[in-house]
C-alpha cells in the first residue's frame, strides 16, 4: 500500500493514498479542527460525507477548507482553525 505523509498540527502522519484530510486529524488523535467565530464552540470532523461543514480546517494556511472532502498529498499542511477566517492580505 502506497502511503502519503502529511502534518498535522505541526506533527507528521502516515496514511494510505487516497484517504482524506479528516481522515488525518482523526489519525493524529485530534478531536477538534475548528472553533466556531462566535461561541469558539469546538468542531471536528462529523458526518464525513461533506454535508455538516464541521470539518473546516487550514489547509496549506487556506482557511475553510472542508477536511472531509479533501484528499490528502504528500506534504500537506493541515492545521486548526480558530474562530473567523482573516480578511485580506
């Protein structure tokens, strides 16, 4: 089996190729992807089918990136995501 290493808040994980960014944070033992911009409720991964928007992570530092749909590369950068993403340059 082929496999793709990718970080996950700064720590690496080893996956088979083809498996989802989610599949990662789930990988890493990390239960939250995001803070919600209001409450900062925590969110992680739910429905893994891209229909909650609960999984939005940064992904290569682009924010609201939908974890769950997302396969992953070699390399990738997958990070939390705190509250609002930042507007602007």
């Amino acid at each position: 089996v082929e496999t793709v290493t990718v970080s996950v808040g700064g720590k690496p994980v080893t996956l088979p190729r083809g498996e989802t960014a989610a599949a990662a944070l789930v990988a890493a033992g990390e239960a939250v992807g995001r803070t919600t911009p209001v409450t900062g409720a925590p969110r992680g991964p739910y429905c893994m089918m891209g229909v909650c928007f609960d999984c939005l992570v940064m992904i290569d530092g682009a924010p609201n990136r939908q974890a769950c749909m997302i396969e992953i590369r070699e390399g990738m950068r997958i990070d939390r995501q705190d509250g609002a993403r930042r507007l602007g340059g």
